[in-house]
C-alpha cells in the first residue's frame, strides 16, 4: 500500500519509534511527518518536518510535495537511504549488547 502512495502524511504529536515511518521511507515514499523529538532522530533531513498542529504549515507541506516533482524525489532517496540504517538484525544486536 505504502509503494502506491504520492506521499505519506503522518502528522504525530507523539511516536515511539516511528514505524510507519520508516516503513514508507522504505517503499521509497516521500513522508511528511510531525517535528517531534522521536520522529525528527529517527529520520533525520529524509522527510518533510511540520509542526503537527499548525494545519497551514501541514497545508503549505503537502502543496509544496504535490507540486515539486523533484523534491518528492530527493525525499524518496533520502528516504530509502535512511531506511537502510535500521534493522531487525541491528535493532537485536544492539539490544544483546
């Protein structure tokens, strides 16, 4: 479903982890997220951070994806980049240690 997507809008207040996130960043899917502590440590510059409950800069990002080919891309491959870094594999051998 994420790989269908033009975007992926996930405007948190909160997040554990980010999951979602990460997941998308993923499918390649250019993310626009909320500039949370969690969310903007997990996927550094690789998507487009607003304040989750300003909804004309939440607005303003989702017309600037929906306009900008070329941004949508730079995203999508800092996004795919970014996903790399995380694993179950890793996730299990820094928890061992």
């Amino acid at each position: 479903i994420y790989s269908l997507a033009e975007m992926f809008v996930f405007p948190s207040v909160y997040e554990g982890f980010g999951l979602p996130v990460i997941e998308a960043m993923s499918c390649g899917v250019p993310v626009v997220t909320g500039r949370v502590p969690a969310l903007n440590e997990v996927t550094g510059a690789a998507v487009e951070l607003v304040d989750p409950l300003d909804a004309v800069s939440l607005g303003a990002a989702l017309v600037r994806l929906a306009e900008g080919p070329d941004r949508r891309a730079w995203l999508s491959a800092a996004g795919l980049a970014r996903a790399r870094q995380f694993s179950w594999s890793r996730a299990a051998r820094e928890t061992l240690n």
